[in-house]
C-alpha cells in the first residue's frame, strides 16, 4: 500500500490497529499499536481519519474522544 503526502511517497504493509489521538501541539496523530511514532499528523481529527483512511481504505480507526458529551467524555475512544 502507498501513501503520497505533500509529495512524499511511502509504502505500508497492511495496517494493523490504527488509531488517532490529540498530541501536546494540539494536533491529531495516526498511530499504529505498538509503534509510538506517528505514521501521519494532522491539524484535525477529520483531517487525521482521512488520511487513515489513504492509508487503509476498509480500516476503521479507534480516536480518541476530545470533549464532553452525553455519551463519553475525553480520555474515552471509540471506533469510527
């Protein structure tokens, strides 16, 4: 599988666990299980869950929750 980001090109085996949580920067990082660098960093969650989905069409990523809500609040994931 490749991946092309600002022109850069990479290659990936099939992904394994992927998931997307905020970083100190207060951006959102696509990591997979395991490994603690990020394959890719985005400015939003939106923005990070498209490019897993560049990564892996049929994967679906845990994220991270950033905010309150009636059904969870932040620090809680859930699958997308």
């Amino acid at each position: 599988m490749a991946l092309t980001i600002r022109g850069l090109s990479a290659s990936f085996p099939s992904m394994g666990n992927i998931y997307i949580e905020r970083n100190l920067d207060g951006n959102y990082e696509v990591k997979e299980r395991g490994n603690p660098n990020p394959i890719a960093v985005a400015p939003t969650q939106k923005q990070a869950e498209e490019k897993a989905k560049q990564l892996d069409p049929n994967i679906r990523p845990d994220v991270e929750r950033v905010r309150h809500t009636d059904k969870g609040e932040p620090d809680k994931w859930r699958a997308k």
